[in-house]
C-alpha cells in the first residue's frame, strides 16, 4: 500500500497528538493534501527556502517541520511579505508541509529528553508535567531536570557536555557549536540541571521552583536571564536552533522505526542551521 502524508502524519501524531498544541500554535498538514502519495520525505526545523529547494532536488513529497511555515495570519501573498515566500514556492512545487510543533516539545522524543539522556541526569522528571481530562496513556510536558551523579564546577560540567554532544549523534548534521552563551560563575558547584529546548526564558520560574543549578536552553531573553541570576540559576543558551536539532534525529529515528513506512526514504535537511552567523 502506498504511504499517504495522512498516513505520515497519523505516525507523528501517535507520539504527539495534534491537540496536544498549545493554543496560539498552527500544528499538522499546513501545506498539500493527506490523501497524496509519499517517497520521499525532508525533515528540518526551520522551512527555509533554501530547504524547500533541497527538498524539490531531493524529489521529496513532503517536508516535515517543527516550526510551522504558517504562524501568524498570512494577510498576504505579496512579493515583500517575507513570510508568504516559502508558501507560496511549496506550493509552486507542489510539495506538502507539516508541522509538528508544541505538541512534538511535548513528546517522548522531545529535544529536552535526549540531551538529558545525553548528559546522564539520573531521575529525570518533567520539568512541566501537562496534566488533561482525557484518557491519556502518554505522559506529557515542556523540559526535563535531574541529577548529574555528582556535583562539579559549572566550567567543567560545561565542557563534558559539549565534549559529548560533539561526539554523540543526537545532531543528524555536523553543526557549528559556536555561539553558545553563558552565564553565571563557572566555578558554582552544579548538580540539578534542568532542560528545556527552543526558547526557555519563560522556564526560568520552573527551574528555580525545582531548585536547579542550571538551565540547558536556547533564546533567553535579557530580563529572564537577570531573574536567573538573581535566583542563583545558572544558565547556558545553546541558542534556539542547537537547543532543538537533536529532535530531527530522534523524529527520523522514530520514522525509519515505523513499519508501516518501510520504503519511504527519509532524511534530515542539511542546509537547515542556526540562521545566526
Ligand atoms: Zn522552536
């Protein structure tokens, strides 16, 4: 039987129900039609133009994105509206696009997860545990926080996590892991760390609730950061796209996983990166 992008769509949202999504969010089929016949799909964070192009020379009939393309009301399609560019060429090429969001930060596969694994927490936790009425089996939420097996400095807990993350394979892709930022002294003693990827200032409370010494995250703003501070939180900013990416290779791993799309083949965009220099 030939896979369809609602079929696609139906093994993501076995992990990450759509109603899952926040509100304000735009998740599922943003682009195209269910009922048409998958090959070849294109994973990425970010639909940039430049992977709608990778997508067309991949011959790929879908482009699964975290972020969705469509997010803020289109009000038009004009040639200097920046954000009605990638619709309208997916839609040239006659490529679908689904979205993934809210719901997928909440999954089991989530980014937070896997760099929690990474770094070896021990009773790792949800950081935010979402709780709702319906029959769940799923445990759901935003970010983790656990132990490290013993406290070390700040500097040195740094330093093991980049050494690890170079050498693991939660990126798909070799990516630059420049621009991380820190703050906070690097001789503090750390041992409770909390993660949260994609923009985390807002986590900030959360983590000073559960008593971490320091917040994995991308995109802390200035005042987040001061309140971090001030709670005597340290915090590292991997920077949005690093604090997400390694849940391309968790969702391609789940993907490759699925029998039922057994001969689709699958890959993770490699001109997708951090948009800062
Ligand atoms: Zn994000």
């Amino acid at each position: 039987m030939a896979v369809s992008v609602g079929l696609v769509a139906q093994v993501i949202e076995n992990i990450a129900p759509k109603y899952w999504a926040e509100e304000w969010d735009n998740v599922g089929l943003l682009v195209g039609s269910g009922s048409k016949p998958v090959k070849r799909i294109l994973l990425c964070l970010d639909c940039t133009l430049e992977v709608v192009e990778e997508a067309k020379a991949f011959d790929a009939q879908l482009i699964l994105a975290h972020h969705p393309i469509i997010f803020k009301p289109l009000k038009n399609l004009r040639a200097d509206n920046g954000a009605a560019q990638v619709p309208l060429r997916i839609l040239q090429y006659d490529i679908a696009c689904y979205a993934a969001h809210t719901n997928l930060d909440q999954s089991n596969i989530s980014s937070s997860k896997v760099l929690g694994k990474l770094l070896g927490l021990e009773k790792i936790e949800l950081l935010e545990r979402i709780y709702d009425n319906r029959d769940d089996q799923l445990e759901r939420g935003y970010g983790v926080y656990g132990y490290l097996k013993e406290s070390h400095k700040f500097g040195v807990v740094w330093k093991d996590f980049l050494d690890k993350l170079k050498k693991s394979r939660v990126y798909a892709q070799d990516y630059e892991l420049s621009g991380v930022r820190l703050a906070g002294s690097l001789d503090k003693e750390i041992r409770k760390i909390a993660i949260v990827n994609g923009s985390g200032g807002r986590f900030v409370p959360k983590a000073l609730f559960k008593g971490a010494d320091l917040l994995i995250t991308g995109d802390v703003d200035h005042h987040a950061l001061l309140d971090a501070l001030d709670g005597s939180l340290a915090i590292a900013d991997l920077g949005h796209f690093l604090s997400e990416a390694p849940m391309l290779q968790s969702l391609y791993e789940h993907l490759t996983a699925e029998k039922a799309l057994q001969g689709v083949e699958i890959r993770v965009s490699s001109v997708n990166r951090s948009p800062w220099l």
